[in-house]
C-alpha cells in the first residue's frame, strides 16, 4: 500500500469472485541431449603365430571365469576381447553377422562398454561420482584452478617453513608482497603488535633486538651530546656558572621528552585494538540487525493492513455488483466472462483514489505518524471505498455494457463474447509483442507442423496454431 491505493485481485465474498488470468513466462524445458561418442577403434598388436593358439580366459558379466566353451574356434571369433563378458561378445556377433552395416556399430558398442567398464573402476559411484567431482573441478576453476590452488599450497606451505625456522627471508617476502600491491603502510600498522608480542612471550630476544635500536634512537637524538654537554657544564670553576648551564642543558632534555611522551600516546591512541575492532563490528551488526527487523516489522504491518482494505474493497464492491448481476442480461454469464468487467472495477476504483488528493493527504498524514494507529486506516480506508463503490460499479457497467438495461439473456451472452473475443485478442497481441507463449490448458491437436522449428518446439511443449497464435500447454 505504498501510494495508499490497494491493487486488489478480485471480487469478493458478497457477489462473485473474479480472479486477474496470470500469464506465467512458460518454462522452455531443453531436451536432454548427449555430445555423441567419437569411437576410436581399438587397434590390436599383431599376434604372431607360434603353433597352437591358446585360449583365453573368458568371464561372466558377474566377474567370474567362465567355463571353457565347447568349440573354441567358435568363441575366438567372438568380437571384443577377454575383458567383456562372453555372453555380451555372443550378443555382438549376432548383431554383425546379422548385417555387415552393423559391424561398425558393434565396434562402437564393444568400445563403449570396455570404456565405461574401466570407467567405473576409477568412479565406482557411477554417473553421480562423476557428477560430483566435475562439479568439484568446475568449483575449483577447472585445471587451471587446481593448478592455481596447488600454487597457493605450496607457497603457503613454504611461508610457514620459513615462520617456524625464523627465517628472515619470511620478512623481506612480507615486504616485497606489499610492495607489488601498494600496501607498504601494513608493515608499519603490523610492527607494534608484533614487537608487542615477542615483548609477552620472548623477553631476552626482545630486549636483544631492541638494543641496537634503542641506542640508535639515542645517537639520532644526540642523547650523548647532551650528556656530555651536561658534564663540561660542570667543570666549569663558578658553581653558579656551572649548575645555570647545567640546567638549562637539563631542561631541554625534559623538554624533548615530554614530547617524546606526547606523540607517543598520539601513536598508541591511533592504533586501534582488536578487542575494538571488534566492538564495531559486532555493534555494527547490531545496529544493522535492529534497522532490518524495524524494516521488516514495517513491511508485515503494511501488508497485514493492506490485506483487512482489499478485502473490504472485494466486499463493498461485489455487494454494489450483485444487483446488477442478477439482471437478465448478465443470465449465462460464467466467472470467465466476468473477469473483464471485474477487473475493470478495480481498476476505475484504483484510479479514482489515486486521484482523490484529499484522501490521499489522509492517508498519507496516518502512515508516517509515529506509531500509525491501524484502525483509523482500515476505517477512513473503508469509509472512503463505501462512498464511491456504487458510482464506480454502475459507472463501469454502463460504460462496458451500454444495453444491459434493455437486452435479455440472450443480449448478454452475445455481449460476454465480444468481451471476451477482445480480451483474447489483446492476450494474442501481447504475445506477439513479447514472443512468448500464450499457456493452454491442453496440448492442442491441430498444431501447425509445417514449420521447420515445429518438432523442437513440440518437445518443449510450445507450438503454433493453423492461425499463427503462439502456445505452451507446460506451466
């Protein structure tokens, strides 16, 4: 009820109920088709002769040896080999020596049955097996994704190595890494934390490694300057002298090191905890959970009142319609020649509070209140309707059907079908304006199978009319 106007779908409980035809996009169902089979024919390496041909063992479809047959010559000429089972081998010489056309089509069958029998050995699952790990391969980018994923392992496989070896090439990777994506600054956010921890938990490598810069820090400084500064102030032979020069020295130390002290806790402040980080997430999501459920709880208000209004729009107006229908005109007329002139109704009424400003400012006023009072709005909502339900009913009617007040039965039923033929007509010109489907309750039988894409669309359970309308009998 967004502009305050409800689109309602039908009539209601008091007259007849009228539902709007839904035309729903025909799902097109694409025949299951197989990329045919290449058979390459499987070449033998010649047999050499040597006297006597042995047999070769021979196995059931179960796996198990078969029992020599009585003319060996005869199974020796059996197509295929010792692999496939004696009583498929039989089946195929039935088939070539049916026909000479079949011997190609024997060697394919042959080939295809040794290939999925070695097949199934690798995926014993079968077609699902298959599935699933082609699907896997597809997820994983194919070939080259695993080939990449690979890469990945073994380069964080090398990276932990070096971690675990405390190998300082593991740091100058870090660095080289952040170079080449322009992230450089992330080593400097990382140090604190890491010179942090090995503080807690290494305390001897910590202070070795912080020595050398440490003492650094204070060379940079001139800390032994100022030192020695101080201890030639004292020589001097005027103690005055000497304790003035030393101080003022002295002072300028304490000076530098309250702004040591200052951009110290500048630092430490800007640097952002991960006890904190998370904080903002989780309140973050907090708020954001709290904005959804007001979000959602708004939405099912909305529609909870928006369904009491149509309802009582679907009464106020089939109780102004039932007088009208019980007319002789409208004798015979059955819900699908209703639906044009239901559907009308709502629609006039729709337009009619749409432009109804005062109403409009009303409703508008009730639903961005605080807290919007529902009963108000189902009242002023159904008061309003109630005013203007008998004008529009008539109104409609008239408009629709000029001759209702004069004409019989029979009138009426000649009227519902020109309703009707028109409301067909513009379900067939959307349909060529979009090139979709019109949907039909059955599969008709006078398709039109003349045309070249006829037989695939009869698969996909669309087709074409003798009179060039464009139908599916599949929802």
């Amino acid at each position: 009820m967004a502009d305050s106007v409800l689109d309602f779908a039908g009539l209601g409980e008091a007259a007849v109920t009228t539902e709007a035809p839904v035309v729903e996009a025909p799902v097109v169902e694409t025949p299951a088709t197989e990329a045919p089979v290449v058979e390459t024919p499987a070449t033998e390496a010649p047999v050499v002769e040597t006297g006597k041909k042995e047999a070769k063992q021979q196995y059931n479809s179960d796996g198990t040896p078969k029992e020599p047959a009585a003319d060996a010559a005869k199974v020796e000429d059996l197509p295929g080999t010792e692999k496939t089972p004696q009583e498929i081998r039989g089946l195929l010489k039935q088939m070539r020596d049916a026909d000479p056309k079949n011997v190609a089509a024997v060697k394919q069958l042959h080939g295809a049955f040794e290939r999925w029998e070695a097949t199934k050995a690798i995926y014993p699952g079968g077609i699902k097996e298959m599935t699933a790990a082609k699907e896997f391969m597809d997820l994983a980018g194919g070939h080259e994704g695993l080939e990449a994923l690979q890469g990945t392992k073994a380069a964080a496989e090398a990276s932990d190595n070096q971690l675990y070896e405390g190998n300082p090439e593991l740091v100058k990777n870090i660095v080289e890494d952040l170079k080449a994506k322009g992230k450089l600054d992330a080593l400097g956010k990382l140090a604190p934390s890491f010179l942090d921890a090995v503080k807690e938990h290494d305390k001897d490598h910590y202070y070795d490694v912080m020595s050398p810069h440490f003492l650094n820090g204070l060379e940079q400084v001139n800390m032994p300057g100022a030192i020695g500064g101080i201890l030639d102030a004292l020589k001097d032979p005027d103690p005055v002298k000497a304790i003035a020069a030393a101080q003022k020295i002295a002072a300028g130390m304490a000076t530098w090191y309250k702004n040591l002290q200052s951009e110290n806790k500048k630092v430490k402040d800007a640097v952002v905890s991960p006890e904190r980080i998370q904080l903002d997430k989780d309140r973050a999501a907090f708020l954001k959970d709290q904005a959804d459920f007001k979000t959602n709880q708004s939405i099912e208000f909305k529609n909870s009142v928006a369904s009491v209004c149509e309802k009582a729009n679907n009464t106020l107006l089939g109780t102004e319609l039932k007088s009208f229908l019980k007319m002789p005109f409208f004798v015979g007329y059955g819900k699908e020649n209703l639906m044009p002139l239901g559907n009308t109704i709502k629609s006039n009424l729709y337009a009619a509070l749409k432009a109804d400003t005062a109403y409009q400012a009303q409703m508008k006023a009730m639903w961005t209140a605080k807290t919007p009072d529902r009963a108000k709005i189902e009242e002023y909502h159904k008061a309003r309707v109630q005013s203007i339900s008998k004008d529009i009913v008539r109104d409609t009617v008239q408009k629709m059907y000029p001759g209702y007040a004069k004409g019989g039965a029979a009138a009426g039923r000649v009227a519902a079908a020109g309703v009707k033929k028109e409301a067909a007509a513009k379900v067939v010109e959307k349909s060529v304006a979009t090139g979709k489907p019109i949907y039909v309750a059955q599969k008709p039988k006078d398709l039109d199978r003349t045309r070249k894409d006829s037989v695939l669309l009869e698969i996909t359970g669309k087709g074409y009319l003798p009179n060039g309308t464009f139908v599916t009998w599949r929802k």
